[in-house]
C-alpha cells in the first residue's frame, strides 16, 4: 500500500468521524498530556506535595519538631510551620516554637500567608 493510499484512508476515517470529534478529541488527549508531564516534573523535582489527613496532622511530617509545632522569628510577626520556606530562613537563634496557632497569636503573632493550612 502507497503513502498515497494510506493517506487516503486517514482522511477518510475522519471524515466519517466528524471535524468536531476529531478536535475535541486531541484538546481532551493534550490536556491529559500536559496534566500528567506536570505530574512527573514535580515528582522529579521533588517538589510534590504531601496529602494531608487535617491541617493540623500532616502525613508524614513529624508532629513534634524541636519542642513544637508552630516556629516565629523572634524579630518577625508570622509564625509558620516547620516545613515552610519562612521558617526555614529564621536562624536558630531566633526561633520561638509555639504549640498552637492560639498560642502564637496570644503571643502577638499572626499566620504567614505563604505557608499553606495555617488558621
């Protein structure tokens, strides 16, 4: 069978089909394709993030790290968990760990907005 041929029969299935079907189809298959290319370079990344339970008992995350479960900067206004970028940047130094979101706030903290799950 020719290239001609082949072609001929390619053309002809979708025709048959419908245009509409044709287009609706390859938008549905690029889109599953770019939701799971993005899946995989976070994964590769490691950027992933992890399921949670609650918000206030992540999986996998320690519930306890270094005496509590919430950390401010001693100079700062915003308290974050233990596994955000804020408080990654505090020195130990200046760390103050709280138990609770009502306990930094008592203590005239108030949540970092770009720490995710805080109250």
């Amino acid at each position: 069978m020719s290239i001609r041929e082949r072609l001929g029969e390619i053309k002809g299935f979708f025709t048959t089909i419908g245009s509409e079907w044709v287009v609706i189809s390859i938008v549905i298959v690029v889109g599953l394709g770019g939701f799971a290319l993005g899946r995989l370079s976070g994964l590769q990344s490691g950027q992933a993030v992890a399921q949670t339970a609650s918000v206030s008992e992540p999986l996998g995350i320690p519930e306890r790290i270094d005496g509590g479960r919430l950390v401010a900067s001693r100079n700062g206004t915003k308290y974050h968990f233990p596994w955000c970028a804020g408080a990654q940047q505090i020195s130990e130094a200046n760390k103050i760990w709280f138990e609770s979101a009502e306990e930094a706030r008592r203590a005239g903290y108030t949540p970092a907005g770009n720490c995710k799950g805080l109250e």
